[in-house]
C-alpha cells in the first residue's frame, strides 16, 4: 500500500476523497424526496418511489465502494452512467406513467438535480467524465422533449416544432453550456493542478541540492539569476586516493561507497544552510551565501567543515581495508568575493560560483595531504567569524605558499589525527 511523505496511507485518502464525492449524491436523493412528497401527483407516486429507492441504493453502494474498493476507478465511470440515467428519469418520469393531456413540464425541484450532479462531477477535475455525463443527460433530455412533442401535439412538422421549442428546450440549453463552462474551468483546475505538481516536484528537487531558502530563490528567479557578485564562504571537499582506490574496487561497491559519502556531506551541508554547487566524482563544491549572504556564512561553513571532518573521518574508519589501505578526507575552507548565479549555455543553464575565491578554497583542499590535516581553513574565513573560533586543536601557519597561484596566505589548519567537538 502506497504513502505519501507524512506516512498516510494513499488509499486511506483516496477513500476520504471518494467519501467526500459520493455524499453529495445524497444532496441529490433529498431533492428527489422533495418531489416525491411535495411535487408528485398521486398519478406517479409509485414511480417516483421506485425512483427514490433506486437512488438510495445507489447512493449507499457508492458510499460503500468509496470504504471498501477506492482503487476500483471503473467503479466512477459506472456510477456516474447511473446518474445520468436517473437524471432523466427525474426530470421527464412523469412523461411514462400519466395521460398525455397532463402536465408533463419539468418541476423546479427536478430542475435542480442534473447541475447539482454536474457539479458532483465536476469536483473530480476530469474532463472526460463531465463530457460522458454531460452528453448523456444533455442528449437523454433532448430525447424526453422530443416525446414529450409527440405526445401533445398532433401530427405535423410545425405543431411539434412548436411544442418542442418551450422553456424546457432552454433550459436542457443552459444545462449544455453550463456543462461547457465546467469543462473549461475544469481544464483550466487541471493545467494549474499541473503546474502545482511540476513547481513541487521542482522544488524537491532543488531541495535535494540547496537549502529551503535557496531552492525557493531558484524555485522563484530561475534563469533571471544572473551573475552577481557578493561574498560567500566556499568549502572543497575530496577523498585522498580515490583514482587508485577506483581503479581497483568493483563498481558495484564504488558505487555504494560514493553515495554513502555524499550523503553525509549532502546532509551535513542543507543542515548548515549551505548550497551545494557541484559533484565532481569524489570532489564536493559547496557555498554558504548564495544566493544572498547572511552574518553567520562563516560561522555556518566552519561548524559543517568541523562536522563533515569528523563524521568522514568516523565513516572511513568503519570502511574495510581497499587494496591496502584505508581513504582519507582533505577539506579546504576559504571566504571572500565570489560570482554566483544561473549561466546559460543554451541547453544546459547551471548555478554556479566563479572567482579565486573559489580556486583557493580549491588549493587549500590540495595541501591537506602534505600537511597531514583533514581541515585546511584560511586566515580570511577565521577573520570574518561572528563568533569565537570554536577550538584550540587548529595548528597556525603563516606566509603559505598554494600550489598554481601567487601570493602567501595564512592558515590554520587540523591534523587529521584530532577530531573537534561539532557544534
């Protein structure tokens, strides 16, 4: 049995929905009494008895088909069939059992019930379905005139032209165009339902990248985000070995091995309300303050780089011996001005980051090997906390060289024996 994200059963609402539905079939069999007890002559009681009770039964074995067999969806089209059916016995059953000099117009009670099961059906948002009960109540009533003509008039083309163009022919026309109008904004309930579920799923799957607030940015200004600059936080992560490590491990267990990983750097990174920019086989670009910077980026980057080193260092500790040796993890910190936006490329639009902030954070990830550290983080971020430096544990280093890029910046960094308490 299916369910939905809060864990209810997907048959139990249907249930509820269908419940919902078919009650307003009684509203239908309560105007059918009214004719049966204020509006019937006793030429037709007994037909309009028949009627009721045929509607009552109807009524409760659609009820109980909604509790017992919701996922019976044929069980609709039938019953919706039925109510047509019904729909012109009411309206034009005083026509099969009373003399032909009677009054064979409609009652105003008999009137109300094919627009109140139009709406009935209508509440279903299907097109399909109005068209069936539409066109089968439109074209039955259409049918009664036509007796009802016959029946009064004598024998000629214009005495039963003129007894079938009456207010009775206007009204069956209304109910056409009322059940055009349904349809239309039946179809217009649909394509915006539609929407809804395409903007949903678009946000879940922002959601699985990007932090609620930046998925609705992207959800909102999509490819009218363009590049701007402003300053952010920017994390690289990557696991030490990983092209020999690939060269000798089966895709299979590879393959588990990187989605284990980038869960816990995903779930790490949405929890500090970071984004995540790109995956880069074992490598992981994330940024905290895009699209628009807060006053804790900073402090929010450092907290999920310490948690992100010591959950990493824990989950490869736990992993088997591969080829003789056991992965490590190198993360490089840096803060500063960035480029962040969608770039379009034609086919393939892409948030992104771009700057040398982001080429630094990248270097830095690059001498956490030489250093012996998991955590590289430049003097730059730790300048721009909020809040005090969260341990003693960081070693300093001043005047570093970075692999490809001029100029010395200073670091601190954690050997990759220490572990920091996560705040």
């Amino acid at each position: 049995m299916g369910q939905n994200r809060d864990g209810t059963s997907l048959l139990g609402v249907d249930a509820s929905r269908e419940l919902r539905w078919n009650a307003l079939r009684l509203v239908a069999f309560g105007i059918v009494a009214v004719n049966l007890f204020f509006e019937s002559s006793h030429h037709n009681i007994v037909g309009y008895l028949l009627i009721a009770f045929a509607y009552l039964t109807v009524t409760a074995t659609s009820i109980l088909t909604s509790f017992y067999r919701p996922d019976w969806r044929n069980a609709t089209m039938i019953y919706i069939l039925i109510d047509a059916v019904l729909v012109s016995v009411v309206l034009y059953g005083n026509l099969l059992d009373t003399a032909a000099t009677a009054n064979h117009n409609l009652t105003t009670t008999s009137l109300v019930i094919p627009f109140v099961l139009l709406n009935h059906v209508a509440l279903r948002q299907d097109q399909g379905r109005i068209i069936v009960f539409s066109s089968a109540v439109f074209f039955a009533w259409i049918g009664m005139l036509i007796v009802q003509a016959l029946r009064h008039h004598s024998i000629g083309l214009t005495p039963f032209i003129e007894g079938l163009f009456n207010k009775d022919l206007g009204f069956a026309a209304s109910f056409g165009f009322t059940a055009i109008a349904v349809h239309l904004f039946a179809s217009e309930m649909q394509q915006t339902r539609l929407l809804a579920l395409n903007a949903d799923n678009m946000r879940r799957n922002l959601t699985r990248f990007f932090s609620p607030q930046v998925a609705l940015t992207l959800q909102e200004e999509g490819p009218n985000l363009g590049l701007m600059r402003n300053h952010a936080a920017v994390m690289f992560i990557d696991i030490r070995a990983f092209t020999r490590l690939s060269e000798n491990t089966s895709p299979e267990k590879l393959a588990l091995m990187l989605s284990a990983y980038r869960q816990i750097v995903s779930k790490s990174v949405l929890k500090h309300r970071g984004v995540i920019d790109k995956f880069t086989g074992d490598g992981i670009l994330a940024v905290f303050g895009v699209p628009h910077n807060a006053n804790d980026d900073t402090d929010r980057a450092l907290a999920c780089a310490i948690e992100i080193s010591n959950s990493l260092d824990s989950w490869l500790e736990g992993q088997k011996r591969l080829d003789g040796m056991i992965p490590s993890v190198g993360i490089g910190l840096h803060y500063g001005s960035i480029l962040s936006g969608v770039v379009k490329s034609g086919y393939h639009d892409e948030f992104t980051v771009l700057g040398d902030t982001v080429n630094v954070a990248y270097r830095l990830e690059r001498i956490t090997k030489s250093l012996g550290a998991s955590l590289v983080v430049s003097m730059d971020l730790v300048q721009a906390l909020k809040f005090r430096f969260p341990s003693t544990s960081f070693m300093q280093m001043q005047g570093v060289d970075l692999p490809g890029r001029d100029g010395k910046l200073d670091i601190l960094f954690l050997p990759r024996a220490k572990r920091v308490p996560a705040r």
